[in-house]
C-alpha cells in the first residue's frame, strides 16, 4: 500500500476539510508511539471517542486511547473494552459513567 499514492488520490478526488485518519488497535502499551496524545493524561479530561478522532482529524496529532481516557460507553463497547450486554446495540446506556 502506498500512503503518499492514496494521500494524492484522496486531495485530488475528494478534497477533504481535515487529515485523514487511521485507526490502530494494539495490544500492549508498549505498541503506543512516544508522541501520542492520551486524553485523561494529557488533556486532563476524558472525552467519547468521536471527539478523540476529531482532535486527530483536525490537528494532525497521534492520539491512543485506553478505557479510562474513554467517556462514551457505546465507543468503549464498539473497540471492545467491554463486554456487550444484552442491550446495547439497541441503544441503551448501560454502562455507569465514573
């Protein structure tokens, strides 16, 4: 896969507002890059992953989450820090915040 090939691709065809993002899930703490924001750490706040993924979008940062930096439990379900139960892929909250 050449990045800098779909990069063109991508600013010629579709012309986007912000950078384009990749998504990475790793298994160790040690696969996090050095210069990565984590929210809770960094930004002392945690937030729903969409805004996490917004941050990067329009900074151009490297942004790791873990479950504690994480505000939204449907995020945090989705990326499979928590186990599903029986309904929250019908839209229920059911996971407490804290």
């Amino acid at each position: 896969m050449d990045l800098e090939r779909i990069s063109e691709a991508l600013n010629r065809y579709l012309r986007p507002q912000t950078f384009p993002v990749a998504i990475k899930l790793v298994n160790s703490e040690n696969e996090i890059p050095q210069k990565a924001r984590m929210p809770k750490r960094d930004l002392k706040i945690p937030m729903p992953v969409c805004q996490d993924i917004s941050i990067a979008r329009y900074t151009g940062w490297v942004v790791a989450m873990e479950l504690e930096d994480m505000l939204c439990p449907f995020g945090a379900l989705v990326l499979g820090f928590l186990p599903d139960k029986d309904k929250s892929w019908m839209g229920a909250s059911i996971y407490p915040f804290g």
